[in-house]
C-alpha cells in the first residue's frame, strides 16, 4: 500500500510544476513523467485492490490523462488553457490523493457496513428525488384560466422560426402555427444561411398567408450561429411578445391564445414549455429521458436555476432588451436559461407542462435528439472534464448501482441490503414513469424496465460530448461549434 502511495505522490509532485509558469512550456515531459506513475500506479492497484476500487482508480487515472491530452493538443488560448488545466489537474489529484489515502486507512479493505451504508444513501436519495418530481409535476401542470381575455384584451406576437437546411418540418411547423386561432399574430422566419433552396422555398411559398421572411447573414466570429439567428429574429419582430419554436414543432390551434392568455394573467414575463410526444420510439426513450430529469427531479427553486427548454418559450420583447437580449448569451448553447434566470428572480417566470388542454408536441427523431444530447451536455458542466468525472459517478452511484446490488442482495440472501436496494430501485423506476408519462406517453411501458440504460446512454453520451468538444468537432446544422463555446463558458451557468 505505501508503494501507491508513493506513486500517486510522485505523480502529484510532477503534476504540481505544471502550476509553476516557467514549466508550462515544458508540459510534454512533465505530463509524461506524471503519467508513467499513474499508469504503473494503476496496475500495482489492480493486483492490490478489488474490482470496485481499482475502477474508481482507473476513471479517476483516465481523466487526468484527458486534461493533459487537451493541454498537449493546445487548441484553446494559452492562458484559457493552462488556467483550465490548472483547474483540473487540483480536482482531479485532491481526489486521487484523498481516495488512496482513505484506502490505504482500511487497508485496502472495504468495510462490511460501506455497502450497506451506500444503500441507505441510495434509498434516500431515490425517495427524495421521487418527492422533487411529484412536487415539479404538481407545479408544472397548466390550469386552463377561468377568465377569459378578448381580441382586443391580446397583445400582439411574433412567432420566431429560425430555419437551417430544413425541408417537410419546416413547412408543417409553419402550417400548424397559421392554424393557430390567435388574432393579433405576426409569423417570422429566418433562413440562417441555408445550404440548398429547400428551405427559402418552403418559406416562400407561405408568404401569400403573412407569413414574414428574413435572409440570414453569417454569424459574427464570436457568435454561436443559433443566438445569432435568434437576435435577428428579435430585431425584426414587432409584436410585444415573442415566441421562439424550433422547426419540429407542433400546436393546435387554441394553444398560442391559451397560453399568452396564461401568461398575461399570471403576470409572467417569459415562459417556456414541456412538450409532448406521441410516436413511440425505443432509441428516443434512450436519449432524451434523462434531459427532462433535470429539469424536474432537482430543486431548481432551491438553487435558483429555474428550468427551461427551447423547445418553445416565450418572452415579453421589453424583458428581452432590457437583458440585453442575445448580445449577453451570444456564445451560450442554452440562452434561454439566462433569461429564465432572471425572470425568475422576481417570480416572473413559468415552466409548464403540455396537456391536452394545452397541446404542444414536438417530432424531433431520435438522431436529431442525440445531436442535441451531445451538443449541450458538455457546455452545461462549464466545460470542465472533473465535473464530468463528477457526474458519471453520481451516476453511477445514485441511479446504476441500486440495480446491481438488488442482484447482489438476492444472490448472497442480504435481507437488509434486499430492502434497502428495492425502495431505491422502486423510487427510481416510479420517477422514470412518471416523467416518461407526462413527456412521452407512447413510451411509459418501456420507462418500467429502460431506467438503467438510459442513464448508461447518458453516461455515454456525456462522455462523447467532453471527448467531441475537447479533441474533435460538434456540428450544429452545418457548422463547428467547438471553439466558440469552450471559449465563453462565462455565458453559460450549468445545469
């Protein structure tokens, strides 16, 4: 046991000159020196510790060698980057360190009560998320109003389309929102620089029924396209109130006239909805689950991060401007959580939930949904490879393991143990169906069994998207996305 923890010492000596300035230049062999021990490290644990331990040493081993593999392919500005690295590199060895230490006070033994302490604290956490999404459910749920508002009582509103290489979706999005019943309606779409005549076609074509559109032009250098094609849409818009939608959406009629009614009646300044979706697809079910868990299993009252989706939001056009409407977020995958943020403050904002009263769906496929996954995950941990550590062990910890240790407690007979997984495993699996429910009903009979592999699938996908933004490319419609973002992670306040 001392051997390892000489190693991770020695490792840990080496990776300190990295926060010296003059040994910066000279990171290369510094980093490989650090990563010898580490490696020899890892193995002298692997014939020293159990399965468990060994990977918890190995993940944490692995994502040191990714914050040195991003300082050696030097992509970002030197002083962004050594203070990133630096960042890291204190995280990830404090626990590296810390966790050999408590290993070595057991002497490489866990301790009996450890799993059975793990499963109290799984079955804790289990009962008190499913509490959180009872109680989002409860709060998310639209009302209809009982009170009424007239056509002239209506302000009016701009619904802002920003299209890209789109084709059939864009031109049924445009149709569902020229259904709609509401009086004072101005349609607006912007064709963000489109690489083909599909999509100015479709718009084209819908001019006759008012529908208004815009010629995109590049996005400036330091942009991020999407926020760039929302503040023209915004510059444009004449209605007091606007309504961002992307292209896979899809209302009824009634739904705009609800929910600006709702809006004006609660005394909301911005809103954004939960849609609904109605096709039933296993690879969606897979992707997309665990991106409503953290909108409505966290207490996002408690840590003032209100939550929010671009499927569709609303915002009041004053509001906008006086925020300082794109021009604060311009390199933020999620804009609208900023304004959400700040609405919120002041108890002028809502996330509700589509209903059949309320009928918004989205059609967003699966490949589109996973783009999506891989494109917000990373910016959403601020870009830092140790809050990635961080989150797949949770996990792991939190949502994987209470599965593996109900077999474990079945096949070693471990009453308590039985006890404790299976109110972790049945919390889960409630919470699971009940936000597979109310988002995707189509898909509730899979939600009983796919909680594990859907967390698996965000696991990995998590992973994929540090891995993408740190060493290869995230193409959003056309375009590389990588650089603008992790070099203004300012603009972006996690989940």
């Amino acid at each position: 046991m001392d051997m390892l923890i000489g190693l991770v010492l020695l490792s840990v000596v080496f990776d300190s000159l990295l926060f010296i300035k003059i040994f910066w230049q000279f990171r290369l062999p510094i980093i490989i020196i650090s990563t010898t021990f580490s490696i020899v490290a890892a193995s002298f644990a692997a014939g020293y510790l159990d399965f468990t331990l060994v990977l918890l040493v190995g993940l944490i081993i692995l994502f040191r060698f990714i914050v040195f593999a991003r300082a050696i392919a030097n992509r970002l500005h030197t002083n962004h980057l050594a203070q990133s690295t630096k960042r890291s590199i204190l995280a990830l060895d404090s626990s590296l360190l810390i966790f050999v230490l408590v290993i070595s006070f057991f002497n490489g033994d866990i301790a009996p009560f450890v799993l059975e302490l793990t499963a109290v604290i799984q079955a804790v956490f289990a009962m008190t998320i499913f509490a959180f999404v009872v109680n989002s459910v409860v709060q998310t749920k639209y009302h209809e109003d009982s009170a009424h508002l007239s056509d002239s009582e209506l302000p009016t509103v701009t619904v802002a389309i920003p299209a890209r290489n789109e084709t059939d979706d864009l031109k049924e999005c445009i149709d569902t929102v020229l259904s709609s019943d509401y009086p004072k309606l101005e349609v607006l779409v912007l064709d963000d620089c489109s690489q083909g005549k599909k999509p100015p076609e479709v718009i084209k074509q819908h001019a006759h029924a008012g529908v208004r559109f815009l010629q995109g032009t590049p996005s400036p250098e330091n942009w991020l396209a999407k926020n760039h094609a929302y503040q023209q849409l915004a510059d444009e818009a004449t209605g007091s109130i606007i309504v961002f939608i992307g292209v896979d959406v899809r209302m009824s009629p009634t739904y705009l006239r609800k929910l600006i009614t709702h809006m004006k009646l609660k005394q909301k300044r911005m809103i954004s909805v939960l849609p609904i979706r109605y096709q039933s697809n296993l690879l969606s079910g897979l992707v997309q689950p665990m991106r409503y868990w953290w909108e409505l299993a966290l207490p996002r009252k408690l840590l003032n991060r209100p939550a929010v989706l671009s499927t569709c939001w609303v915002i009041q056009k004053k509001v906008l401007q006086k925020l300082g409407s794109f021009h604060a977020v311009k390199k933020s995958v999620i804009p609208e959580r900023y304004f959400a943020r700040e609405c919120v403050k002041h108890d002028r904002y809502s996330f509700i939930r589509a209903s059949e009263e309320l009928d918004l769906r989205t059609t967003k496929q699966p490949r589109h949904q996973m783009h999506t996954a891989y494109r917000v995950r990373y910016p959403q941990f601020r870009s830092r490879i140790e809050s990635v550590l961080l989150y797949v062990l949770l996990l792991a910890l939190l949502f994987v393991s209470p599965f593996f240790l109900l077999f474990v407690s079945l096949i070693f007979d471990n009453q308590l143990l039985l006890f404790l997984s299976s109110l972790s495993v049945l919390f889960l699996t409630l919470s699971h169906l009940i936000i597979t429910t109310i988002s995707h009903p189509a898909n509730s009979l899979v939600a009983i069994i796919n909680l594990p592999l859907a967390v698996l699938s965000e696991m990995t996908l998590t992973i994929y998207s540090m891995l993408q933004y740190e060493f290869g490319s995230v193409i959003w419609k056309g375009r590389n996305i990588c650089l603008p973002v992790l070099s203004g992670q300012q603009d972006t306040k996690g989940f």
